[in-house]
C-alpha cells in the first residue's frame, strides 16, 4: 500500500472519521509497523491532533466577556 493512501486513512481515523474505501484499520496497523516513515508520521499527527483537541476544549470552556 501506498504511504500516502495510508496517512489519509490513519489522519481520518485519527478524527474519528471512517476509513476511505478498501482500507482496514488492520491493514493501516500492519503498514504502520513495517514503515518506519509511517510511523513516524502518524506519532507526529497523534500529537498534533491531542493539541488541537486541546485547544477546542480550552476554547469552549474559557471565560467569556
Ligand atoms: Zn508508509
């Protein structure tokens, strides 16, 4: 599978989406394990995504004028 095929589905899944058509979460885990670039990647969007979630959460729970 593609790297690129493999961070759209990790990035929708990541968001709570569903995975694009002919992926499986465990076909994305296999190519996950054996690419290290993927890997890489999706530890990068993990994080990121925890950020924004964050910043959602802040945001709707913050003082207002
Ligand atoms: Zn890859």
């Amino acid at each position: 599978m593609q790297c690129s095929r493999v961070r759209t589905a990790l990035s929708a899944r990541l968001d709570g989406e569903q995975l694009p058509p002919g992926i499986t979460g465990g076909q994305l885990d296999a190519h996950v394990a054996g690419c290290v670039d993927c890997r890489r990647w999706s530890a990068g969007a993990a994080r990121l995504q925890r950020l924004i979630r964050a910043a959602r959460a802040a945001d709707g729970e913050g003082e207002r004028p």
